[in-house]
C-alpha cells in the first residue's frame, strides 16, 4: 500500500469531491461517512455541477433526493455504467481489502459497486487494520428461509453468527434479508474464507469487498483527512480541478412560456439585487424568438412593476447591418416588446446603430460602454446580465463558426463578417461576455437538440461551437425547454421546473 499525507485539514468527504467531475454517474453508498459525502455533493450540486446518483439504500437515495441529486434507476445504470463509486467501510488492510455491511447495505453496495469502474472508500480513525477481521466482525446477509442452514455451516466454518436485532426484533435489510453478524478472528486468507461462506445455501453476500478499491481517504475521529491509501503502483482515481471556471447551470424547463416566467424572476432578482448594492442595474438583451416571449412578460404591469427602470441600463448583445425600423432589427423587436411599455429612460438605452458603418460603430459603441460601465484602465465592465441566444449552428450573440470576432481578445465590441449568410454584424465579444456578473441563454425548440448538445457535451472546439467560448468565472447559466433539453446527457437533466 502506498500511502500519502495531505496538504490541508480537509475533510475526507471533501478530497473525495476532488475526484468527480460533470457529467458522471455516480455510486453513492451508505452509512456515517457516504451520508456525510452526499450532503457535500448536494451542496455542489446546488451550486451547478451535474451528475446523477444510484443510492446504495432506501436511505440514502431519501438524502440524495433531499440534496438535490439526480437519480438514476438500477436498470439505467446497468445499461450506461458507473463512472466512479464512494463509499464508506469498516476495515481496510493494506492491500486494501476491505470489510463492509455493518450499515446493513452490503448487497445493495456490491451491486452499486460492481457496476463502477472507479472505487474510492471514506473511513475514520480506527479503521485501519493489518489483517481483516482484527476488528471482529463479518456481515453475512442470508435470505430468511436459509437462516437455521446458514447458521449452522458458518459455525463449522469456526464463525459465530449472532442474527441482527432491530427494535428487539429480528432486523431486515432493504431487500427482505436477514444480517448474521459473525465474529471471527484476523484472516490472512480473507478470499478463501469468502468463498467458503458464499458456498453456502442462501447466503446472498458477505462483507468482504475484494481487489475492489483503487483509493482508500482515511481520516481522524472528526473525519479529517490525514491519509490516501493506494496499492503501490497503481494511480487509482484522476484527481478533477476546474481551473478557475463555475460549472455550466442547466435548469430544463417544459416549454418556451414556462422559460419566460423563470427568467422573467430572474431579471427582476438580478435587478433587484445589483439596484440595493450598486445603485443600478445593467444588461445586455439579445435577438430571436425566444426573449421575446421574456420582454413580453416583462412589459406586463405585473412585472413591470417589479423593476425600478429608472435605474436600468439596456445595452445590446448584437445587431444585424439594418436600421432601427428593419422587421429584422434586434432593437425594434426589443423595443416593441418591452422598451416601449417600461419607464425606462431614453439616454439609458444605448442602441448599436447597424445602419452605420459597422467598424467605426464599434469604436463608438465601446466608447457609450466605458462611459456608463465602471471598470479598470484596460480592463472590461461587469454588465449585471447578458441574455444569450443559441443559433442552430451554435453561434450566440454575433459570434459566428469560424469568423474573426471569436479571436478578439482586447476590444469590447467588433464588426463580424459572417460569409455564411453574406451579411456583417455588430457584437459583443468574448472578454465582455465572459466578464458578466451573470450570463443566461434561453434555449428552446427542438432544432437546438443537435447544438446545444454539441456546446454543452461535445468536446471544446470554438471554431465550430461558438457558443463553448463563453465562459464567466460566475459559471454560464442555461434555462432550456423540454425539447431543446431531449439529446443532453441524463447528468445535465435536473429535473423540471
């Protein structure tokens, strides 16, 4: 076994956070030390990282359910695999053999973890031992009807099986089974003890867990982390750093009229929010169908009045090369919509002018940003929020596949040539974009299906996928409908709202 000591007092649960990563699928055990695990995964979670979850117990998969986790069936996960199991122990040697079942799950956990290519294992002070069984204790798992048969062989064996109690009664698992708790000594051959047990009629498991863990994360009473155990040679789990970046957010809703109300509340949160601490709120609106069911809403006098306008500043994500009367004008649409039923005032709506030349409305553009938006010499602004759309091709903004505007790293606003579609645009770019406080697409319609999958599962290639280039350090949040939502990966799928 080889052993390391850690850097910093973190708690087991914590290091093994380290290890996962979005997208995967998950074992998550039972007992003190996986229950404590998952209530740091939900926080997570929460926060924005997807994964998905198949609870080793009734208990567990009710904890994870209140965290927040997603959930996947036995038969999901025997059809997909796991990525990556965690879970907790009773003894480890240091060949790290390992004795579970004193939460009454071993079955449950034997089948999780069969399923799994990795195994990390949480346990705290005490658990380590030289041989199994130092410790004295071997769960057998039984099925009712075998008990008297399996009593007495396991005594022959030189056991002495004691049948678990609950409430004063005889205990049963999550499965109907019966527990015989079987003292025995330290073993050198714990594999041949196993399969003699195994042997027997109507054992279903025992609770030696075999050439099983790649990584063991010992801790102190408190669960601190004072060790990693790996077998010497062997890497086990790769450790998973986000550098610097949030996770992507999806939240899937049903339908384009559910998305508006959800960002509707959005706005007027963010709004209400960046107003009691900045004393303003600003944000860049974006073009299409989708928002505009959004403006609409937000014209309501029931939402309108919601938002102190007066303090709002509206800017433009984009614009095509038309003037403000254009039917394909992102600010007439914005303006119909929303900017004419609002008290927003005149000089804090600051339209790009797509009937100029574009270069030089970049320039002056930029200049009305530094005026309004507070930033560093040299430096970007932080608009409050920048609504984002997601084309078929997965452009957004004006940030087309493979146009120049995706390689400008020092100015806030350029001229796009799109030779695709024979036109020129005016948009925000990247450094902007990602310099968001926050950075919402709304994506609906089932022709996002392909790209929004591409964007959010498919691996990093701007150039074809603009979209993949915004990357706040906030984390970039999506509100997808149901269609749109049909081709991500069942880790992203949180649930509906």
């Amino acid at each position: 076994m080889k052993s390391s000591s850690p850097a910093s007092p973190v708690t087991v649960f914590e290091r093994a956070l380290d290890f996962v990563k979005p997208g995967q699928w998950l074992g998550l055990g039972s007992g003190k030390a996986s229950s404590a695990f998952v209530k740091a995964l939900g926080a997570r979670v929460r926060a924005g990282l997807q994964v998905v979850g198949l609870p080793t117990s009734v208990e567990t998969e009710t904890l994870a359910r209140a965290e927040g986790i997603p959930l996947v069936s036995l038969q999901e996960a025997v059809d997909h695999g796991l990525d990556l199991h965690i879970d907790g122990a009773d003894e480890f040697s240091p060949r790290l053999e390992l004795i579970k079942g004193n939460g009454r799950c071993d079955l449950r956990e034997r089948v999780v973890a069969s399923l799994a290519r990795e195994h990390i294992y949480l346990v705290g002070s005490g658990k380590r031992v030289k041989n199994l069984g130092e410790r004295g204790n071997l769960p057998v798992d039984v099925v009712p009807h075998a008990l008297p048969l399996v009593t007495r062989d396991l005594k022959r064996l030189g056991l002495r099986p004691v049948l678990w109690q609950k409430d004063g009664k005889p205990g049963f698992t999550d499965d109907g089974n019966h527990i015989l708790d079987c003292g025995l000594e330290p073993q050198t051959d714990p594999a041949e003890l196993d399969r003699r047990i195994r042997a027997i009629p109507g054992v279903v498991s025992t609770g030696f867990f075999l050439g099983l863990a790649e990584l063991v994360l010992e801790g102190d009473a408190d669960f601190r982390l004072v060790a990693e155990h790996r077998l010497a040679g062997q890497q086990g789990p790769t450790e998973f750093r986000e550098a610097n970046m949030a996770p992507n957010q999806v939240k899937i809703v049903q339908d384009a009229d559910a998305m508006a109300r959800a960002a509707a509340q959005r706005v007027v949160d963010l709004a209400g929010q960046a107003i009691a601490a900045r004393g303003r709120f600003s944000i860049a609106l974006s073009g299409g169908s989708t928002p505009k069911k959004l403006f609409e809403l937000l014209a309501r006098p029931e939402w309108a009045t919601r938002i102190d306008w007066g303090k709002v500043l509206v800017f433009f994500g984009d614009e095509r090369s038309v003037g403000p009367d254009d039917p394909n004008s992102n600010y007439r649409m914005a303006r119909l919509a929303l900017l004419d039923h609002v008290p927003v005032k005149k000089d804090h709506v600051f339209r790009m002018r797509g009937e100029q030349d574009l270069i030089a409305e970049a320039v002056r553009y930029q200049k009305d940003m530094e005026l309004f938006l507070p930033h560093q010499p040299g430096g970007f602004p932080s608009l409050d929020l920048v609504l984002l759309g997601l084309g078929t091709d997965a452009h957004t903004a004006s940030l087309f596949p493979r146009t120049k505007a995706l390689h400008e790293t020092r100015a806030w606003v350029a001229a796009n040539d799109v030779p695709q579609l024979s036109t020129r645009r005016i948009t925000l770019t990247y450094p902007v974009i990602n310099h968001a406080r926050e950075v919402l697409f709304l994506v609906a319609g089932q022709d996002k299906v392909k790209p929004l999958d591409q964007v959010l599962s498919g691996q990093e290639n701007i150039e074809e996928y603009p979209a993949q280039g915004v990357k706040p350090h906030t984390g970039t949040h999506w509100m997808v409908d149901s269609a749109a939502a049909a081709g991500l990966p069942l880790a992203m799928r949180g649930g509906m709202v």
